[in-house]
C-alpha cells in the first residue's frame, strides 16, 4: 500500500478516535492497560517506534480481547504514521477482523473509522468510503454521548471525501448543517470542541460554506469558556484568526492570533509555530514589518527543532504537507529580510540582513532533502564548511525565486551583495521549463531564446563583482524550477557560460564538503550494464565506457550479469573506493521511493544506495566522486531534480556527476573520456576537469548544442 491522496486537515477529525480507549478497556487491571496508556502517551510525543515496541511487549503479556482491537487500532496508526504502509494495512484489517468479534457497535465504529482513514490517505475511495459507511451505519440508533461523537467523527470523514472531488455531491452542504446542529446540541466537553473545530476545518475546506464556519467557530470560542483545555482554546482562537486573515479582517485577526499563542501549552510547539507564522503573514498585510520579522523569526526558532518530528509523523502525502505548511515559513522570513536590505543604514546592516536570508534559505535547503529523502540524518560528509571560509575566487550564487521577482545572493569571499531582476515567479517557471524542453531537442535552436535571457537575469547583473573579484569559479544553489536546468548552458550571446567560468551545483553550502580530491590509483570501481534488462533498453556504449574509465583510472569492473546489488554490497565492504563510476539507467522521480539507479537484478533505490555507501562513510576517506552516467529526470518536475541534487549527500560521497537526460552514446563516451583524461592530471579540480571536457565538445561543430554535453552536472564539492 503506498499514499496517493493528499487528505488536508483530515488530521483534525482523525484525532478523536485514534488512541481512544473503550470503556471496558479501563476496567481491566494489567500490565497491558499500563502499556497501552504509555504508547498512546509516546504517540502523542511522536515517539512512535517506541510506542510500537511498548505495543508489542503488550501483545505478549495476555491482553483480554477487547485490548486486542485497541492495540491492532493503534498499531495501525503509528505505522501509518511511520509511512510503513503495508503494516499499517495489516494491523488496520486485523483490529477491524477482531472488532467484529466482539459484537459491539462503538468498538468496531472506531476501528472501521481509522481503517477508513487509512484507505482515504492511500488513495482507495471506495474502499474508505465502505468503511465510513458502515461504522456510521452501525451507530445510527445509539444515542449515547460517546456513540454520537463518534458517528459524527466518522461523518466528517466520509464528507471530507466528498468535499475534495471536483464535482462534490449537491447536498453536502445541507448534511454539513445538519451535522453542525447535531454537534451544537451536545454539552461542552473538550471531544465536542475538537469535532466542532474538525468540522469548522471540513467547512473552510468546502465552497461557500464560509457562514458555516463562521458559527462553527464561534460556537467554539463558547464552549471553550467551558473546557480546559488550552491546547484547544488556542486552536480556536487560531482557526478564528485564520477566518479572519482570509476576509481580510487583518486587525481582528491579530487579536485572536495572538490569544491562540498565548493559550497555545509549552508542549505543543507544533501548534504554536503555525500562529506566530499565521501572525507574521498578518502582520505583514497589514505593513508592519519589523514586528512581522519578530513574528517569523520566532516561527522558524519554532518550527526547525520539531521539524522531523512533523514530516515523520503526519499522515499527509510528505512533499503537500512539507510545502504547505514549513516551506512557506522559511521563504516568507527570507523575503521579508531581503526587502530590508535596500533600506539598510549602513552597509554592515546590509551584510548582517544578508547574511540572516543566507542563513535560512540555508535552513531551507537541509529541510527540503530531509522531506525528500524521510530522513533527519540528511548531512554532508566531513565537516561543513562555512561560507567563508571558501576560496576567495570562488562565487557562490543563490538564485531565492519570490512571488513578484528574482533575487540573487552572491557571495564570493566575505563579501555578500544583492541582485534583483524584474521577472515574477510564474515567468521564470514558464521560462525554465521551455529551456529545459528546448535544450533536449539537438535539431533546434530555440534554445537560445530562454538561455539568453536567464543569462541576462540570473548572471549579467552579478558580472561586474565577478570581474572586479577576479573570480574563477561558480557554485550554484539553486532553487524551484531552476534546479531542472543546466546553468552551464546559459548564453550571453556569444558564449555558455561553462566557456567563462567552471560550474558545480550543490543543494546546499551546508550540506557540502569542499576539500581537494586526492587522487589516488586503483581505488575504483566501474559498473554498469549494457544490457537490456527488467524492460529496460539496452545501453550498447556502455561496455566501451566501461573498459575506458577503467583503463584511465585503473581499478576493478563489474558489468552486466556481475552487477547485482549483493555484488556491489560485497566490493564496497570489501576494499575503501576513492572513485565509483555507475553507467546504468538512473530515474530521478517526484519521490524518493521511485527514483532508482537500474542493477542487474533490481533497482537501487536512494536509501538503499545510502544503505550500500554507509560502509564507506565509517572509513577515514569517503568516497571522493560517483559518477552516474545514463540518469534523468522528469521534465519540470523540481522535486525530481531536488532529489537528483541531493543524491551525493544521501549517498554520503563528496561529489557526484550526474545527467538530466539520456544524452547521445558517442557524446557521452567523449565527454566522460576527456573529464577523467582531465581529472588525472594533477592540480585539475573535478569542476574545472568537467569544464574542459565539455569545451571539448563546444568546438566541435557536431556537438555544439548543450542537448549534448549540457545534462553532464558537477554536484557537491567542486574540488
């Protein structure tokens, strides 16, 4: 089972029912009541794999069959919320299997609920919408306080379905009112307020059901005079203020905003970063800058201790979640920093705002890789290097894409400056993706339209400090759609700018380990298949591309039949590589699960590839440069070039060569011949190595055109 629908703010109404406890449950003294009350406790901490293993130790001890459900119930939430999904179908379907064994109604409505939940968020509608059914059907003739909460739990669900289809069901609106009277009616308990605000979530999620919002949330505010609970009075005042900030009732909206801060508990820091980033962005409509920044500043002090926990434990597609509710706070802090800097006092307050929006699109960066590849462990080999400390002539260029422009940070040295072009987000998107399109077609030269006028955004306003600093080196961090272009094929109308300058691209300074290669023999290991194989075409240069970078670089060779996945486990284990040269399909996707390098025998995907390379980050030397050279990328898809870009800091390597698309076979063999011809001599950096080989080719008339050498990027340490 694996997520393909996004279900937003479905976490709400979920909460009710999760770690639920039936009443009998309570009744039974054991060790097992103990554990099941301790995991639900870890859960709601996040720790989730030690709520599983309490779980577990539980199942062991003779729990009464009652308890049984509940642990499979809350077995099954924690897998999903691990994203394990498979074991969270599993343990779903057994709690649902048990519940009907035990012939009571609200036991069962409970675990079909989280069964549906499950099923929603994997993107089997049927399956969730039956499931949804059932349970409401079974607690229809109940009454009883507990029995109502929980059909209208499962109602909000089941509505929620419905309202994200295109065409929802006409009467949804009428169902929602009456759902909202029936909540009304109930006395005021702190699981009445959250399915008056799951409710109020579902009603500002569907069209023209504003005015139902509205009074959801003021019967809300009502009952929270009522109920202790601070959590949930903040939730209110949060949900009111985002009401608010909507209509642009931006003074109202503060007001609330800030009671949902000050109700908001110490122990809910993933509450309390949404309201002071709520009251950021209404600060800031409301041009209060400074006190916005205030805001902001202490949203991502906030958000980026908790940040893990969040993407690790939200039931929502990771990439939605990651860029709706944490990429925004990042960026907006680092436009709001950069529209200070013009109107800085002095030029040390220049450098100081300068380097702050460095900082956190630096920030940014790390948490992008982290989202993409589920991992919090997402860091550079060696020691990071600070910005600073990089070689003088050495430029590095962060192009931060914003709503209504283009700035470029560029640092060369301990100077910083500031860029702007006038070109808004939607056009550079449209320009980026035309280029790329054009690049890979090798008969056109339409090319030349989109490269000539990135150059002139991105590069000519920057050329003045380059000549003034007399720089010999570009290191780009790109950023959206940028991250899907070769910027060595940027033209300023008689040359690419890899003709001027040696390029690398890296995710992030952060993330990467500069230090110079040392070049040692026989420490290589070439691989690859030329074969076709798993409904793969075949790759006939790559045999002679094998045979030539081993007679270059020396070193061992396994190709075709011999290049398995436990084969190449076997020679990493087995001797310390400096240099790892993979010439076999690559598919860089949308998610890190379905981007693989092609084996004989499978497909290595990214965490197996950082599986099989971790041997390798234990030793003295990691390895200096993997090469990847039959790889692409969806065109215009940025979280494929995302992951293609942090491929060396998953891998742990220093450096990684890599193509965008399929390039043509003798183009490839020539341009990785030359680079490692390059690389061999010494003082030659890889950067300036792969620069040189793709010169090669621009004087040939026959490969004059980027489509073939252009996809070739340098990635990571350019040294």
């Amino acid at each position: 089972m694996k997520p393909a629908r996004i279900l937003p703010a479905m976490i709400v109404a979920v909460a009710l029912a999760v770690a639920a406890l039936p009443p009998g449950l309570l009744a039974a003294p054991s060790d097992v009541q103990e554990a099941i009350a301790t995991a639900a406790s870890w859960q709601a901490r996040g720790m989730y794999r030690q709520a599983l293993a309490r779980l577990d130790g539980a199942r062991a001890n003779h729990p009464t069959a009652r308890q049984m459900v509940v642990i499979a119930r809350m077995r099954g939430d924690l897998y999903q919320l691990l994203h394990q999904w498979e074991q969270a179908g599993e343990a779903m379907a057994r709690s649902v299997e048990l519940a009907r064994q035990q012939h009571d109604d609200l036991l069962l409505a409970k675990s079909l609920n989280n069964y549906g939940n499950l099923m929603a968020t994997a993107g089997l509608k049927e399956e969730a919408t039956a499931a949804f059914k059932e349970g409401i059907d079974l607690l229809t003739p109940h009454h009883e306080a507990a029995a109502v909460i929980q059909r209208a739990t499962t109602e909000i669900n089941l509505y929620r379905l419905d309202a994200l289809q295109s065409k929802p069901d006409p009467s949804l609106p009428a169902k929602l009112a009456r759902l909202a009277e029936e909540i009304r009616q109930l006395p005021a308990t702190a699981d009445t307020l959250q399915l008056t605000l799951a409710l109020a979530t579902l009603a500002a999620d569907t069209k023209g059901e504003d005015a139902l919002q509205q009074r959801l949330l003021r019967h809300a505010l009502a009952q929270s005079q009522s109920v202790y609970r601070p959590e949930l009075t903040a939730m209110t005042h949060g949900m009111l203020g985002h009401y608010l900030e909507r209509h642009r009732r931006f003074a109202a909206a503060v007001k609330q905003t800030r009671q949902a801060i000050f109700f908001t508990p110490e122990r809910a820091p993933e509450q309390r970063y949404r309201w002071q980033w709520q009251l950021g962005r209404i600060l800031t409509a409301l041009h209060r800058k400074q006190e916005a920044l205030t805001a902001y500043r202490a949203a991502v002090g906030t958000l980026t201790p908790i940040r893990s926990m969040l993407l690790g434990g939200h039931r929502m597609a990771k990439a939605d979640y990651f860029a709706r509710q944490i990429k925004p706070v990042y960026s907006e802090l680092a436009a709001l920093i950069l529209a200070k800097v013009p109107q800085a006092a002095s030029e040390r307050q220049r450098q100081t705002l300068l380097r702050e929006a460095r900082d956190v699109m630096e920030e940014l960066k790390t948490a992008e890789l982290q989202n993409f590849f589920h991992s919090a462990c997402v860091t550079a080999s060696g020691a990071k290097m600070k910005l600073e400390d990089v070689d003088p002539y050495t430029a590095i260029i962060y192009p931060v894409v914003l709503h209504d422009h283009l700035a470029v940070i560029v640092s060369v040295g301990d100077t910083i400056k500031l860029y702007n072009a006038a070109v808004d987000a939607q056009q550079l998107r449209r320009t980026t993706y035309d280029f790329r399109r054009h690049l890979q077609t090798r008969t056109s030269y339409e090319f030349l339209h989109e490269a000539t006028r990135l150059y002139r955004w991105i590069i000519q306003p920057v050329e003045p400090l380059l000549a003034a600093r007399r720089v010999n080196q570009l290191v780009i961090v790109p950023d959206g759609a940028l991250r899907t272009i070769p910027f060595s094929t940027l033209y300023d109308g008689h040359h690419f700018l890899i003709e001027h300058y040696p390029l690398a691209v890296t995710p992030g300074l952060a993330l990467t380990d500069p230090q110079p290669m040392v070049k040692t023999s026989g420490t290589t290991l070439v691989a690859g298949l030329s074969d076709a194989v798993q409904g793969f075409s075949a790759l006939p240069s790559v045999k002679q591309e094998m045979k030539t970078v081993q007679s270059i670089m020396g070193g061992e060779r396994l190709a075709n039949q011999a290049y398995t996945i436990p084969a190449l486990e076997r020679a990493l284990k087995g001797k310390e590589y400096r240099l790892i040269h993979l010439a076999t399909h690559g598919v860089f996707a949308h998610s890190n699960e379905d981007s693989f390098l092609l084996t004989y025998d499978g497909k290595l995907n990214m965490n197996k590839l950082a599986d099989l390379f971790s041997i390798n980050k234990q030793r003295k030397h990691p390895v200096e440069l993997l090469t990847m050279s039959a790889c692409q990328t969806a065109l215009g898809d940025d979280r494929a070039a995302l992951g293609l870009a942090g491929v060396a800091v998953q891998a742990g390597v220093r450096s990684a060569i890599a193509t965008l698309w399929f390039v043509d076979d003798e183009a490839t063999a020539l341009t990785i011949t030359n680079f490692y011809k390059q690389l061999k001599r010494p003082g030659i950096s890889k950067a300036r190595a792969l620069q040189l080989a793709q010169i090669q080719l621009i004087k040939q008339k026959r490969y004059w055109h980027p489509g073939y050498w252009g996809p070739f990027l340098l990635i990571g340490n350019w040294l």
